[in-house]
C-alpha cells in the first residue's frame, strides 16, 4: 500500500518500527504519521463517528478534524494524522468522545 515510485517526489526509506494496533503487532516507519503506517497496513477505518456511528477514515491529513482521533499510549483524542511512529508505540481505536481522564 506504501507509495514507492512517484514521477516528483522522492521517498526516502526510514527505520523500521514496531508498534501494536488494538493488540496486534505492526510495523511502520520511524517518524511517518501513525495514520499513513495504519494506511499502509490495511487499515483504511480510523473512528466512527460519535453521533451516528458511522465510520472515518484518512481525511484531512492535516490535524484539522477529528477524524483520526485515538488513543496513543494511554492518552485519547490523539490527532494520528499528525503524531509521528515511535517504536514501541500502542496505539488503539476510540469510542465516542474519549475518556479525558484516561492516561493521568
């Protein structure tokens, strides 16, 4: 799923990451956006909307929606798009708003 080949832009390959999704092991690359290595692994449904449960996937790409909101390390309504891949990473799917207090 990764773009390799590309007629502009030049991709440079970075360290290879471990990190677990929701209990599974993965990797991605160092420093990436935790949503593009979830991308990459075949994971195109980020959240699902709290009101009407619908699901969301990779949309802005920028921080301005909610989108890709989880919780990463403990810690919710984390922006995946753009969090860079840390080794050792646990990343997991949110329900609804989050809870605010969890990861204190």
């Amino acid at each position: 799923m990764r773009i390799k080949n590309h007629p502009i832009i030049s991709f440079v390959e970075k360290k290879e990451v471990n990190f677990r999704f929701d209990g599974k092991n993965l990797r991605g690359q160092a420093g990436e956006p935790i949503a593009a290595a979830l991308h990459n692994a075949g994971i195109k449904v980020l959240r699902h909307s709290p009101r009407h449960n619908r699901p969301r996937g990779f949309f802005c790409a920028i921080g301005n929606c909610s989108s890709c909101l989880m919780v990463v390390d403990g810690k919710p309504n984390v922006k995946i798009c753009v969090t860079p891949l840390q080794e050792g990473m646990r990343v997991e799917y949110q329900e609804g708003k989050g809870d605010i207090d969890a990861g204190n």
